[in-house]
C-alpha cells in the first residue's frame, strides 16, 4: 500500500513541476503584454494614425472626409482597444519563445532543430498575412465601399461614408488578425503530417471540400464584400497547395529515415 503511494506521488511530482513553469511561462508573456500595453497606450495617436492611413489614402484629395465618434466614451475605448492590439502584436514572437522553453525539454534533440523552424515561420507568416491586410485588402475594400455612395439630385438626398472611428479601427485590427492566423496553414498541417494525423493524399483529396470551406470561413472572418472575401480565400488556397509539397516533402524524409 505504500509502495503505491510513493509511486502516485513520484508521479504527481512531474505533473506538478509542469504545472509550476507553465504557470510562470504566462505570467512573463501577461507581464510583456501589460508593459507593451502601457507603452502602447502612450503611442496610441501614432498607431491610430498607422491604422487609419489606409482609408485616408483612399480618400485623398476629398473635402469633407472624416471619423468621427457618436458616444462620449468611444474614442477612450478605441485609444485602450488600439494599445491592446498593438501589445498582443508586438508580444506575439515572445509569447512563441516562451512556448519553445517549456515544451523544448521533453523534447529530442533531433525534435528540437525541426522545431525551430516553425517558430521562425510563424511570426513572419503573420506578418505577412498582416502587411496584406494594410496594403493591398483595405484600400480595395475602403474603394469599393465609397463606390456605392451617391451625389444625389432634385427629389433625392446624397449618400455618403460617415465611418465610426470605433468601426473602422475594430474591422482593420479584425481582419490583421484573421489574416494573420489564417496563414498560419501550413505551419498547422506541417505538423500534424509529423505526427501522422494527415497525409499528402489525403490533402489532395479533399481538396474540393477545403476549397468550399476557405470561402466558407472567410465569409464569416472578413466583411461582407467580395473583395476582401477572394483576397483571404486565394491565398490560403495557395498556401493550402503550398503545404501539399510540405508534407510530400516531410513524407519522404520520414520515409528515408525508416
């Protein structure tokens, strides 16, 4: 009987210790965040500015353009929404390293160099799907949106853009985000093709159904125009045709290594 209660206890030990440097790996990436939100906060005219360049960009050279705010409060909310985008953003390749120290010392050696790699790939996928939000997805949006306003006539009254500056900043900071994490596809079927959940075949068979579903979730994920929609579908399809080598790729080394 005790015998079984030393082994419980040598077994609640390790369990315990994980639980211990897990709980410290979050309190340093929640710590991180808290400063970069502070420090974001300070800078948030700067970042607001950033995030808006693109619908001021659109509308260049058009008197009358503006944000504007319908409740006392918005603007405050916006400025704390804005500094907590902005820290999450900037925290994200820490918030990743602090994941490779806890999970790197249950792993191999061998494990360990395959990785690195996905930890470099992340941030820069990221970033990627982000920089295509800001320079390419949002000016096409904002251009088309305008194209539905109207200068009126006799009998009619015009119809223009009034943009919530609450709105506007929670649709782009949105649609950086899904961008971001929708890119990280082939980081995701990567590794479950090393752990055997998937396989090329299986990917290229199903092919037709993951088409249906991108278009599906970019429906929902981004605004509802086609150009946002087609500029979030295509390109995870190509990463999605992308991941297909991969894992080919990754097949054949497994293959050679057995």
């Amino acid at each position: 009987m005790s015998d079984t209660k030393e082994r419980l206890d040598e077994g609640k030990q390790p369990l315990i210790q994980h639980l211990v440097e897990l709980r410290s790996r979050l309190i340093k990436s929640l710590i991180l965040i808290t400063v970069m939100f502070v420090v974001a906060y300070i800078f948030a005219d700067t970042i607001y500015n950033f995030l808006v360049q693109p619908y001021a960009d659109a509308v260049q050279g058009e008197s009358g353009r503006r944000l504007i705010f319908t409740a006392l409060h918005e603007t405050f909310f916006t400025y704390l929404k804005v500094a907590l985008f902005a820290s999450i953003f900037v925290s994200l390749p820490f918030i990743l390293i602090q994941i490779w120290i806890f999970v790197a010392p249950g792993l191999y050696r061998n494990e360990k160099t395959v990785v690195i790699p996905y930890l470099i790939a992340t941030p820069i996928l990221f970033l990627l799907g982000a920089a295509l939000v800001y320079y390419f997805i949002m000016p096409l949006a904002i251009k088309f949106f305008l194209s539905f306003e109207s200068i009126g006539g006799q009998g009619t009254l015009p119809i223009q853009l009034e943009a919530k500056v609450n709105e506007y900043l929670s649709l782009i900071m949105r649609l950086i985000f899904a961008f971001g994490i929708s890119f990280q596809l082939p980081v995701l079927l990567t590794l479950l093709a090393r752990v055997g959940f998937v396989s090329s075949e299986g990917l290229r068979k199903n092919r037709k159904y993951v088409i249906v579903g991108v278009f599906a979730v970019a429906a929902i994920l981004t605004p509802p125009d086609p150009i946002s929609q087609i500029g979030l579908g295509i390109p995870i399809l190509l990463l999605y045709e992308i991941s297909i080598f991969a894992v080919k790729f990754i097949e054949g080394k497994k293959a050679k290594s057995e």
